[in-house]
C-alpha cells in the first residue's frame, strides 16, 4: 500500500510511503520525524562536523544539537569518528548510499523523500579534506 504524505517541513515536498509499523526503517522514520533532527541530517549530508558546527550552522543550543545526534546515531543514521581531541559527526556509511547523486532524494526502502532542493557536499570525511587542504 503506497499513499502520498504531504507538507513541506524540512525542505520536503512530497514522499510515498508503504509497508507496515514494523518495517525496516520504522527507525530511520521515527528519528527524521523531528524537524530538529532532519535539519541535522540535511546539514551532515554536506560532509562530517563537529557539535560546535552544527550548533553554529543550525541556530541549536548544544545541549539540543547533542540530544538530536544520539537519537540520530541510535537508529543507525548517523555516526562518529574521532580526530585527537574533535569528534566529527557524519551520515554513517549504510545510510548516505540511500542518498541520490543529486542530494535531491532520500530513498529509506519503504520510502522516498525528495528534496526542494539538493544537498551541498562539503567533504566526504575530516581526514580527506584535511589531506586536500594540506596538498594543495
């Protein structure tokens, strides 16, 4: 069964959505619920952050931003990775293949959300962009 969803929160301007409650990305659904959180992602989309980035590109206190991201990492969609002292949040692996090349469509499996607009990469990791910078 596939039905429309409407609205336009968070740059979204349609989705179809089928399956049950108990599908596979029930996780990934209930975490993007949140406008907060899905304002996250679409910042994370860009390339990997820390807290004090997404605090600043977001408008969040730091208390939300950190409350958002592990609700983000519990279901799977976001992960860490440590650089000395800085820890840089991104889209974890699994996740940003659901993402089309245009950054235009997030396909879930039961569902695709497709964007106003596309996404901005930045970079795909802190390592590379540093190694980039550094050489060039």
């Amino acid at each position: 069964m596939t039905k429309p969803v409407g609205g336009s929160a968070g740059g979204v301007h349609n989705a179809a959505v089928s399956g049950s409650a108990n599908s596979p990305c029930t996780p990934f659904l209930k975490a993007l619920a949140d406008e907060n959180r899905w304002r996250l992602v679409q910042l994370l989309l860009g390339g990997g952050c820390t807290v004090s980035d997404l605090v600043t590109r977001s408008g969040l206190s730091q208390y939300n931003v950190s409350k958002h991201l592990r609700v983000l990492r519990e279901s799977g969609i976001a992960e860490t990775e440590r650089e000395g002292k800085f820890v840089y949040y991104r889209i974890a692996v699994g996740f940003q293949t659901r993402v089309s090349a245009d950054g235009r469509s997030l396909n879930l499996g039961c569902c695709t959300f497709h964007f106003d607009r596309g996404v901005e990469r930045r970079r795909s990791s802190p390592k590379s962009a540093r190694k980039s910078t550094a050489n060039g």
